[in-house]
C-alpha cells in the first residue's frame, strides 16, 4: 500500500508540473503572438499553403477535416477550404456540442467533425463564442459526421459517421518532434481518443488514424531541443507545416525519399 501511495503522489505532482508548464508556455505564446504583424500572418498562411497543397498525402486525401482558423494568433486556412472543394474533396470542419456521459449528471463539451455542403455553405457560417465560424446546431441534422451516428429521415436505416484521411490540427506552440499545445480545453485529444475507438480498433473501420497535420507559424515553434510540456493523454502530430518554409515529420512517418526538414 504504500508504494502504491507514494506512486500516486508522484504522479500527481508530476501532472501538476505538467499543467505549470503548459499553462506559462500558453501565457508566453499568447504575449507572443499578439504582436505578430498582420502582413506576417497572411504572408505565413501562404507560405504553409504552398507547403499543404504540394504534400502526396493532401493531394491523396480523399476526406479531410480543416480546423477554422480565428482572426489572428494562427494560420488562417480559408483557403484550403476553396482548394479542397476545387479538387473535388469532401471537406470537415468541427463542431462542438454537449453530451451527456454515461452515468453521469452533468453534461460535457465534445467535438466531432461535420461536413460543409459548399463554398456557399462555408460563407454562410456564424462566429461562435470562440469567434470562430461554426455550424449552427439546426444545420447538424443535415451533415454528415464522423463520429455520431444518425438515423435516415424515415427512420428506416442508420447512418453511419464517415471516416478521415488527414485532420488540419491548430495549436498554441509545437516542438520539432510531433509535439502540440492545445488551446487548453482538450477537444482534440479526446476527438482523438473517440475517434480511435470508433474506426481502427473496431472491426469496420478502415485501420487507421487520418494523417495528422499541424499548422503553425514560425513564432510557434519552439526552439530544436525544447519541446511541449504534453502527458499521456496528448496525440503527437505525423507532420508541421511552419510559416519559414519547414516541414517537420515525425521520425516515425518520414519517407525515405522525402526531401523535408525533420528532428
């Protein structure tokens, strides 16, 4: 008993350190980022398109879902909506709702990804509490999702979610080895975790996870050598697209004949 005591307390302090470190390496991004040029911003979301719109994986990506940038602080990826309704693919964005777990009394915030209709259907979205665009809550019932099933109008069948090729992941700060800081709230880590449960370790889902994308701005990329404060509950990203011109792959998803920066 009390080895098992003292194993708890250390991995409670060691969580504590964690969330320390995550929420000064949030405060020091924030401070960072507010002073970042708007000429930057727009000069550095082209940069990382070039980079997205040349990868063999965007260009195979049959399905993909793209995060919805805000006014500033990020990569803005507009554009890789019209590109990718250009080239015929099936685009997804997020969609954050309440749900009531199993057993439980109070609702909890969980995100899936919905399906746009069109580029209409892009220009057409309302701002969120985030400020960011999202659908509204009557359009859902008209989109496909990837992780809620739904029954057919007439009831007669369901309908089931439909899996990803590649997910456009945002974030505060990244390292050059896969890490990612959230924004704090967890909705991708646990879309992850959901998503995980529902197709690669189920026996009709396709096997694998989709190719995760990270997006960011030179001014989020830590240093080589310093890395995020992340614990087991953070998925690591397959690839960075940097604003400079990088591209960081993981050591595990690099191709031998790729021609990319990586660790």
């Amino acid at each position: 008993m009390t080895v098992s005591y003292h194993a708890e307390e250390e991995d409670e302090a060691f969580m504590a350190t964690i969330r320390a470190a995550k929420k000064d390496l949030r405060r020091y991004m924030r401070q960072t980022l507010s002073q970042l040029p708007s000429d930057s911003l727009t000069q550095q979301s082209h940069n990382v398109m070039r980079l997205l719109f040349s990868m063999p994986e965007y260009q195979r990506a049959r399905r993909l879902s793209i995060y919805m940038s805000m006014a500033s602080g990020e990569v803005v990826t507009g554009l890789v909506v019209r590109d990718a309704f250009r080239r015929g693919k099936e685009v997804f964005i997020p969609y954050t709702y309440k749900e009531m777990p199993a057993g439980s009394k109070q609702a909890t915030s969980v995100m899936d990804m919905v399906a746009l209709h069109s580029l209409d259907d892009y220009a057409q979205l309302k701002k969120n509490i985030w400020d960011i665009p999202s659908p509204s809550q009557e359009s859902i019932v008209s989109r496909a999702c990837c992780l809620r099933e739904k029954t057919s109008d007439d009831e007669s069948k369901t309908i089931h979610g439909k899996a990803l090729d590649m997910i456009l992941v945002p974030g505060m700060a990244f390292d050059t080895l896969g890490g990612r800081l959230g924004h704090g709230k967890g909705f991708y880590d646990r879309f992850l975790d959901r998503y995980q449960d529902r197709y690669e370790r189920s026996s009709d889902g396709p096997g694998t996870m989709p190719h995760l994308v990270g997006l960011a701005l030179r001014e989020q990329v830590l240093p080589e050598g310093q890395v995020v404060p992340t614990d087991s509950s953070d998925w690591q990203l397959d690839c960075l697209l940097v604003g400079d011109g990088r591209i960081l792959r993981s050591p595990e998803t690099t191709p031998s004949n790729s021609n990319t920066s990586s660790p």
